[in-house]
C-alpha cells in the first residue's frame, strides 16, 4: 500500500507447539516487523493520519496482526492490507467513543484521547 513500509525482523517459533489447557496443540511461531504509516495519509471516516504511526506486525496462524502499542489497539486480516485498515477502523471508533463519554474518562482514557486527537485529524 503506498505511504507504507514493512521491515520484517524476526521469526520466532517453537517447534514442538504449546499444549493449551484442552489439549490442543498450538504453534507458536510468529513473524513480526515493523510497519510504518506516512503523516497525511487518509484512513477512513474523512480522518487522515496528522504523524507517522509505528505499529508491530505479527503473521500468526495465516492471520496478520498490526498492534499499535501507544493506543493498545490492534487490527487482524488475511492480508497485511487488511490487518491495517482494521487498525484503522478501531482507532478511529475508539477515538469517536472516547469522545461521545469525554466528560466521563479516567485518567488513562484522557491520556489515550488526547493521543488519538493529536494521531488523528479531519
């Protein structure tokens, strides 16, 4: 996608698995890098980017995962693509219900709003 960048650097796996508690095996190997959003680009909902997001990538059981760890949000797809937008939509419904209840926030959900107003612009 054009604005974006991915720097793949590692792969981390076992290759026995985990046993989870019903007894099914699960693998535990994970590409991750890092992929970063250009300032200005347009992700939906008339919002566009106002600074470059920085955000994981995991590829875990065929599905990509994008996390961005400054808002604790993240977005799953079948295409690297699509994990991004779901990133995309979750910021900005989070930033829409932060706003909706701003009167109402702690601590931790104020700070998480002025973020979001400050990543995110009309």
């Amino acid at each position: 996608m054009p604005g974006t960048t991915l720097t793949y650097y590692a792969t981390v796996g076992l290759p026995q698995g985990f046993i989870e508690e019903k007894g099914t095996p699960v693998p535990l190997t994970s590409t991750a890098g890092m992929l970063t959003v250009l300032k200005d680009m347009v992700i939906g909902n008339n919002y566009k980017l106002n600074v470059d997001l920085v955000a994981e990538v995991r590829v875990e059981d065929n599905k990509f995962v994008v996390i961005d760890y400054q808002i604790d949000e993240y977005g799953i797809g079948d295409s690297l693509q699509e994990a991004q937008q779901d990133l995309f939509g979750a910021l900005v419904d989070y930033l829409t219900s932060l706003e909706r209840r701003e009167n109402r926030l702690g601590d931790r959900e104020r700070h998480n709003l002025q973020l979001l107003r400050r990543m995110l612009i009309k």
